[in-house]
C-alpha cells in the first residue's frame, strides 16, 4: 500500500506469521523425516494394553505378588522445555539398571515422560521407547502416556508401568497451571495379590515466584481434596512437588511452603514419609547442580494409615556410583508387605 512503508508493513502480524511459518515448516519437515514427529493417534489408539505377561500367560491378578512390593518413583529429566541432554543415552541407562539392580521393583512411577502435541502431530519418542523397553522387563501393564496431551505443549509426563495388573487409571489435569503443559495427577488401582493398591503420581509446579507458589498450592490442595475420599484405603502418593523442606526451602522462606504442604495432607490422613538419614549418605533427591546448589528434595512420599500400617519402609535409591546418571533427580523408593492384608 503507497501509505504504509516498508518497515510498518514488514512488521504487521500477516507477514511476521508468513516469516515464522517458513523456519516452522523446515523444523517441522526434519523432525518427520527423523521419525520423532508422528501423526497423533486417534482416540483408540492412545492406550497401550498388554494381553499377555511375559511368560505367554493372560494377566490377570494371577500373577500379583505375594509378598514385599517395591515401588520406585523416578523424575526422568525430559522434559521438552528444560529437561536434560543425551535423552536416549540417559534411558538406556535406566534401562541397564533396572535389568542388573532393580529385579524386584514390582511397580514403575515415572514423571517427566512427555509427549508434546503440536496440532495435528506429535513427539512421543522418548515415551514411546522406554514403554517398549518396560514391557520387555515385564512391566506389561501401562497407563496411557497420550491421554493429556493438549493441542499444543506437553502432557502431564506422568506413566505408571506395573508387573501388576492396573485395573483402573484415572488422568486429572490441574485447574490452575501453564498454558502450554497439562501437568496435573495420575491414579490407578492396583491388583496385588490380597489387596488393592492405590497410586498416585504428580508433578507440581516448578517455579518459586509468589504467582506461581499460589498456583502451586492451588494443585496440592486439589490432591488433598482427592485423597479425603481414599483415607480409608491402601493409598500412597509420590512424585515431584517441587516443594523442599531442606536448605533449598529453608532459604526461600523458612521451608513455609514445605509444612503447608505436610499440613495440608496431614489434614487429608496422611502421612510424609521421610527418608532415613545417617552418617556419610545424606542425600538430597535433587542432584546438586553445581558445588554450591543448595541441598535440595522435592520429591516426596505420602501414604494411608491402612498402608503405612503394612510394615512400609521409604528410601532412596543411591545410583551416584554409576557412570552414567539418567537423571537430575534421586530415585525414591517403597516397599510393603502386599499380602495377607485386613
């Protein structure tokens, strides 16, 4: 137009949408031709359901255990936003010690495993990868990875995978949270071999702004509401709170934040389980940053009268030895007596 000039015109919003459509369509075609974009699945196709154990067998609750249960709950580092280098390399090295240390961990409850939604397509490699490689290790039984994920962002990044046959899963997606992530909480039910086993996993809010703390609280508070109606039953809540009552906590506010979160469950019925400290392996879940990052836990373990009650013990898993970590976070472990349960 003779009126507007070059520079108004190269800046209106149709041409910048025009410029940003062209280096889009190029990242667009190099993430289909390397197979980490995909058409997203239809509806159907979202769940993954194993109909045979590993042994040929049909599952079923046959085959729950009868006897100790070990939970491991792990923050894998992948997030699409912020999350950690060498992602294969880092799940091949979860991989390797499952296989060589970790035979008797019945039931797998992981955070940060995204699939990211952009519009017709999606990136669910890294998820995609570590379901294959689970179900080759027996934990056949999965909840959908896919089924929060949004138009565009991530999804919640919550996967439960269990030896154990998971009757039910229930995907939540926080009222109040960021635009482009659905992160919110996961649930299942659980067939051991005399008890029903209820799991829930959730990754909280991560930053530590006074907006974002409030927004924060808003998500454990719709936990706690939650966890009102399962008091009575065998329940167990972990993951990443992003909420530490450690060095990290005491200098944001005199760990506040963390005996909120503690009282609000209390109030709930539940209890925090703490990890054992002694001399020499006082561990922090969050891997140090650097030589002066503050200690720091986020991540926590939660659980009924009725569980705790089932000769529980909490601990972390110490994998600082290996030469290769496959994550930022700390492994955090339960274990229970799962049968003859009242």
């Amino acid at each position: 137009h003779p009126d507007v000039s070059p520079i108004t015109w190269m800046w209106s919003p149709l041409p910048r949408a025009a410029y940003a459509a062209v280096p889009a369509a190029f990242l667009l075609t190099g993430a289909w031709r390397s197979g980490r974009l995909t058409w997203r699945p239809r509806p159907g196709e979202r769940r993954r359901v194993a109909a045979v154990d590993v042994d040929g067998k049909p599952c079923g609750p046959q085959s729950a255990s009868a006897g100790k249960v070990t939970i491991v709950s792990q923050n894998m580092w992948n997030s699409f936003y912020a999350g950690g280098p060498q992602r294969e390399k880092r799940l091949e090295a979860f991989r390797k010690l499952l296989e060589t240390q970790g035979k008797a961990v019945e039931i797998l409850v992981l955070q940060e495993m995204f699939a990211f939604g952009l519009g017709p397509f999606c990136d669910k490699s890294e998820v995609e990868l570590l379901q294959e490689w689970t179900t080759d290790l027996g934990f056949v039984h999965q909840t959908s990875p896919l089924v929060t994920m949004p138009w565009l962002g991530q999804s919640s990044g919550l996967l439960i995978c269990s030896k154990e046959p998971i009757l039910s899963e229930q995907h939540h997606v926080f009222q109040q949270r960021r635009r482009v992530t659905s992160k919110g909480w996961l649930e299942v039910e659980v067939q051991l071999a005399s008890m029903k086993l209820v799991i829930i996993t959730t990754h909280l809010e991560h930053a530590h702004s006074p907006h974002w703390r409030r927004i924060r609280e808003s998500q454990w508070r719709e936990i706690a509401e939650r966890l009102k109606v399962l008091k009575d039953d065998y329940v167990i809540l972990l993951g990443d709170f992003n909420v530490c009552g450690e060095d990290f906590g005491r200098a944001l506010d005199g760990a506040e934040e963390y005996h909120a979160l503690l009282s609000s469950m209390a109030r709930a019925g539940f209890s925090h389980e703490g990890f054992p400290r002694s001399s020499g392996s006082e561990m922090p879940t969050l891997r140090p940053q650097n030589d002066v990052s503050l200690r720091s836990s986020p991540d926590h373990i939660f659980v009924s009268p009725k569980l705790k009650h089932r000769s529980l013990t909490v601990a972390l898993w110490d994998m600082d030895h290996l030469e290769q970590i496959h994550s930022d976070h700390r492994a955090i472990m339960a274990t229970f007596n799962g049968s003859n349960a009242t």
